[in-house]
C-alpha cells in the first residue's frame, strides 16, 4: 500500500493583506471572519464563491469573532470592542494602557472571549492575557509575555494553549471548561528548538492536534498533544499568520499571511490566504462570545 501523498498549499483567496490574521469559522453565515490588523479591515468571506465583505475600523484590531446575540466582537488597540451587523459600536470596554494593544483572540467553547495583548514594540514582561466575560467585564488573569499570540483549547475543553512567539514557545495551562478558568502554573508543550522564527496564531484539531502557523518561517507545522512534531508542510510566503479549519464540515485548513514589510516582487504571495488540502482531519466546534 503506497503512503498518503503530502498536503497540498495553493492560494485561496489572491489579496494582498498587510497583516492578515485570525480566520475564525462563522456557522450562523457561513462565513469565515479574519483580520487585517493594519488596515483596521474585519473581512467576512464566503468559502463558497469567495465573495469577501469589508468592515473598516480604526487599524490595530488583533482579531474578531461572532457574537451569539448578532454582530461581532473584535480585541482592538484600547481593548474590547462589540459591532452591531453593519459596524455601529454597541459595546466598548478601554481596559489597556497606553502603548498596549490586543493580538490574537478565540472565545473559549463556553462562549467567554480570551485575548493576548502586548506592548507596541512588543518589550518583554508587557504582555498579558485578558478574559471578557459575557457582561462584558474584562480582567487580566495572566501577565509576563512579550507577544501572546496564538490559543485554544483541547477537545475536552481541559487544556488551554498559548503561544509566546517572541519566546518561541507554546504553553498550555489546565483549564476548568465549566467555569472557563486556568490554573496559572504552564508546562512547556514546545519549546524553541522546535522553530527557526516565530510560532504564531494556531488551530487544535478533532484528534487534540495542534497547527502553528510559523511567521518568519514559512510553515505550517503539525504537533501531537504532548508536544511531538508530526509534520512540517511549507507554506508559499514567509510569514504565515495563523491558521482555521473552516467550511460546514471543519475540514477547511486556512492560513493568512502577512505582507508587511515584504517587497511584491520578490514576495508576490504576501498577504493571500491559503488552503490546505490532503490534511486529513477536521476542527473543532467553534464558539461565539456569549455577550
């Protein structure tokens, strides 16, 4: 019996975003939601036809994500913003000091919204993680990062990841899924020598697998739950964003991808979103913010 051919990476969706980010499967619309941070752009693409709506906000939003009640939450450069459908501001919460701003972000599978943030140039020590409750009150569980970056959970809802890319490493933290609370002592799932740049924004699989987008690196790596690299499949730019599995079925992999501070010609790829196919697996359920 001959073994399974490699995954395959081909651009998906040909828009050359200067920070793409946060792909964030949406069952409601069917639609997927993603970011340009630097633009200030939250994009709704249909995985269907492709067609992609624009929502234009003040630039610094590290991630969105739909809201059980409509409309949309998005972690921005002061905090916690809620978007009515057609982009009104319903909610705001201002809860960072100056030169903070949030990053990636996921609501966790009881619907509370969790979001790394991080000093503008990215200083040692000035990260943290933020949990958003469904009355919209957000408080700082955990502090110490430079870049917090990309999260989730396993398929039990009793592990929480976290990425430090500028530690190179990924954490994970027992979680309590029915109280949506960590225990704030991480193990190291993977450590630095496992990438040459910058582990990023993730996505856990059915299995409990972990995909990385690797920014610097030009990857998309596989992890088994105890931190075992399982495959390394190499994406056409060098800086991968993040990662989703999208589509009705979950089966979708999406990476985004960055162009900032990449010269077009030699980077023509930067900024699309790509589609991994031949990966053989499915996501997990994805939650909406509760508030």
């Amino acid at each position: 019996m001959s073994p399974n051919p490699p995954p395959t990476v081909s651009v998906l969706l040909p828009r050359r975003a200067i920070c793409g980010e946060g792909p964030y499967w949406h069952a409601a619309s069917g639609t997927v939601l993603w970011v340009d941070n630097e633009r200030g752009e939250i994009l709704r693409t249909d995985p269907a036809t492709l067609d992609t709506a624009v929502t234009v906000y003040p630039p610094g939003i590290g991630a969105a994500a739909p809201r059980e009640a409509g409309g949309l939450i998005a972690a921005t450069s002061t905090g916690f913003v809620g978007l009515a459908d057609d982009g009104t501001v319903t909610h705001r919460v201002d809860c960072l000091a100056d030169g903070i701003r949030m990053n990636d972000a996921k609501a966790d599978p009881a619907g509370i919204y969790w979001s790394g943030s991080c000093a503008l140039d990215f200083a040692a020590g000035k990260g943290g993680l933020w949990r958003l409750d469904a009355n919209w009150r957000a408080e700082q569980v955990l502090e110490g990062f430079a870049l917090p970056n990309g999260l989730g959970w396993s398929p039990d809802g009793r592990t929480f990841y976290l990425v430090d890319s500028m530690a190179r490493t990924i954490f994970s933290y027992p979680f309590d899924p029915e109280t949506s609370t960590l225990t704030p002592t991480p193990s190291v799932l993977v450590g630095p020598e496992a990438f040459a740049a910058l582990p990023d924004g993730l996505a856990v699989d059915v299995r409990g697998r972990l995909w990385v987008a690797e920014y610097g690196g030009g990857a998309l790596h596989e992890f088994a739950p105890d931190g075992t690299r399982m495959q390394t499949i190499t994406v056409p730019t060098a800086q991968p964003t993040s990662c989703a599995f999208v589509g009705p079925e979950r089966d979708q992999l999406w990476v985004t991808s960055a162009a900032n501070g990449l010269d077009e010609n030699a980077e023509p790829l930067a900024g699309n979103v790509f589609l991994v196919t031949g990966h053989g697996t499915s996501g997990l359920p994805v939650a909406s913010f509760r508030g």
